[in-house]
C-alpha cells in the first residue's frame, strides 16, 4: 500500500502478490481484511497463531521479577515490535479516516495496546516496584502514553530519533515515571 490505502485496490495488490484478484478476495474477503492480516503479521513477526500475550518476548517483561529490568525489557521489546509495525501502523491510521473497518481496526489497536500495557504494569506492581503513591491505572496511563505507537512515530518518523536513541529514552523515562 505504498500509494496509500485509499489509491490502492484488490487488484493492485494481486498484481504485487502475483496471484489473481479472485485469490486475494477468497483469502481476505476485503481491503480491510488484507489491512487486518498485514497488520497481525506484522505485530507478531510470524505467522504462528499464537496471540501477543502468549509470545516469549511478552511472557519474559511478565515473568521477570526485578522491575527495573523489566522496564528495560519493555523498551527492548517494544523498539522491535514498533521497527516492524511502524509501516503499518501509518497506513492503519490513515486508513482509519476513510473506512469504518480500518477505523475499527484503529480502535482495537488502542485498546488491545492499552490492555496489554496493563499487564505489565500489574506485573511491576506484583513485584513491590511501582513507585509509592502511584495506582495501577495511573501507571498504565503513564506506560502506554510512552510506549504509544504515536510516540514512536513521533519521535522517530518525525524528529528522526534513532531506534536505539528512543529505546534508551524510553527505558528512562518508564523507570523514572513508574518505579520506586
């Protein structure tokens, strides 16, 4: 969708695919539906079924018991994810101005996100290592506000951060923000 979501048509992308139109149809149904399974492959890296929250990647930020260090994580993590998604993630957003699917999508990204921003953060919090006075809802306010994938275009689509240099801000701004 290199020319845009609204310019691009079914048959574009069976041309770049190599198939007929009728393939990508039977396969997908829609155009949003060729934006949904991009855009899940794309997050997962893969092409095992397996959901996010049940990925090693996911399960080691969960499973660590030294906050710090799954802060850390967290930021590792989630710079690898976004390196894959951020293409993706334009088109989705764009999309989501023109097409009521895509707009859905636009929606279960947020949410998803900020689900999965919450169980990390509540296991930081099973860990004793939110900072005092700080409640889990704030905090997951605080860590999908940074981990935002419109902080990550920000910074690195429009001011040009380097991958490393937004890992590194964000893995110390998480840990000032959030941990005792």
């Amino acid at each position: 969708m290199r020319d845009g979501y609204v310019a691009t048509t079914i048959e574009t992308i069976a041309i770049e695919a190599g198939v007929s139109a009728k393939t990508v149809y039977d396969a997908f149904a829609t155009k949003p539906g060729v934006l949904r399974a991009v855009w899940d492959l794309a997050l997962k890296g893969d092409t095992d079924a397996a959901p996010v929250a049940a990925r090693p990647w996911y399960l080691d930020v969960v499973e660590e018991p030294d906050p710090a260090r799954a802060v850390k994580l967290i930021a590792k993590n989630s710079v690898a994810v976004k390196e894959r998604i951020g293409p993706i993630l334009r088109v989705i957003r764009a999309a989501s101005s023109v097409d009521d699917d895509s707009a859905a999508l636009w929606s279960l990204i947020g949410s998803d996100f900020h689900a999965n921003q919450r169980v990390l953060v509540d296991a930081i919090a099973r860990h004793k290592g939110l900072r005092a006075g700080l409640s889990v809802d704030k905090a997951t306010d605080v860590l999908w506000t940074l981990n935002h994938p419109d902080t990550w275009l920000l910074l690195h689509d429009e001011r040009g951060w380097s991958a490393a240099e937004f890992e590194k801000w964000f893995a110390t701004t998480a840990a000032q923000q959030l941990l005792k």
